[in-house]
C-alpha cells in the first residue's frame, strides 16, 4: 500500500511516496508483542551456560607478590631461583591499556611463579613466591 507525504526539507518542499511494507510481511522489525522476554526470577532459575572451569587461583601468603588490580599478565621478568632485590619489577600488568609493573616487596629467590604472559589475573591473586 502506497501513502503519499509533503515533507519540508530546509525550507522546500517535497512530494514523495512511500509503500507501507508493514502488511506485506516483508518487515524487518518484529511485530509489537511478538517477542517476550523471561522474567527475571525465570532467568535466574535458568541454568548458566557451563564454562569451561578456571584453574584454582593459589592462595597469597606472605612470601607472595600479589597483583594489586585485575588485568592480563604481558611478561614475567624474572625466572625461577632468580635472586631480586625489594622494589624489582617482577611481573607486568595490563589493563584498559595501562601497564602497571608489580614489584617485589622483599629481596629473595623466586621459588615459584604462578603465572605466565597472557593469563588474566585479578586483584589480591599470587603472581610468585620469593623465599
């Protein structure tokens, strides 16, 4: 079905016709009403989507480095049995583009490193251990 319209552009006007498409049923929105949206107590008792399990994040003791913000490890710059001096950079954080270096709270040798370049990592979480 076709309608016809002046419209008024910049002071002008113009006579356009327009074909109503919404009896056709060649629309590309749906119809009013025609999609219903669960509620969110039927939501809530839907099963989440099973994801695949994240390994178990080592528990921080004192001996630790810890990740003071989530993000994604870039690089690990030291090795195990390293020695390091309170203040070395030993893991580098990146998150919303902002590189943030963890350093070492105490000298000592590294004895384990809990993560590699490339792993997501939240606050609080062990990076490594100094012994």
């Amino acid at each position: 079905m076709e309608k016809k319209f002046r419209i008024t552009v910049d002071g002008k006007q113009y006579d356009v016709t327009v074909e109503d498409l919404t009896d056709s049923g060649n629309t590309i929105y749906p119809s009013p009403g025609s999609m219903s949206i669960p509620s969110p107590a039927a939501a809530a008792a839907a099963p989440a989507a099973a994801a695949a399990p994240s390994p178990p994040k080592p528990a921080a003791g004192s001996a630790d480095v810890v990740s003071t913000l989530g993000g994604v490890v870039e690089s690990v710059a030291v090795s195990m049995g390293q020695t390091v001096a309170q203040g070395d950079k030993v893991v580098i954080i990146e998150a919303m583009k902002m590189k943030t270096p963890m350093v070492a709270h105490r000298g000592g040798k590294i004895t384990a490193i809990h993560v590699k370049a490339g792993d997501a990592v939240e606050a609080g979480q062990a990076l490594l251990s100094i012994g």
